[in-house]
C-alpha cells in the first residue's frame, strides 16, 4: 500500500476537480468500454515488447 501513495497523490493532482466517486484512472473516457480497450491496448504491448507475453513455467499466454 506505501508503495501505491506517491502515485495515486500524483492522480489527484493531474485531477485536481475529481470527485470521490469519479473514475481513477482515464476519467476523462466517459465510455467505460473504451477506456478498458486502451488499457487492455497498453497491457497487451508491454508483453509483446518484452517477450513476456508467454509464460515461461506455464507455457500460457498472458492476459489483462
């Protein structure tokens, strides 16, 4: 949880309007659907870039 402060304060500040019950992370994507293709995007091109879409031990693709 130490680790998730500085980051979620960095949030707070890129939103300084948010409101406790607005979204956290892409709240400007009023579609939810959206916003979790662009992070699903994201996650999918991290793996892809590193060679670890597949589980070495697994042998199983890794997903979002």
């Amino acid at each position: 949880m130490e680790g998730a402060v500085a980051p979620y304060n960095r949030l707070c500040q890129r939103y300084p309007d948010a409101k406790g019950e607005d979204y956290l992370f892409l709240p400007h994507y009023e579609n939810r659907v959206t916003a979790a293709r662009v992070f699903s995007r994201q996650f999918n091109a991290l793996p892809g870039e590193t060679q670890l879409k597949i589980d070495a031990l697994l042998q199983t693709e890794r997903t979002i």
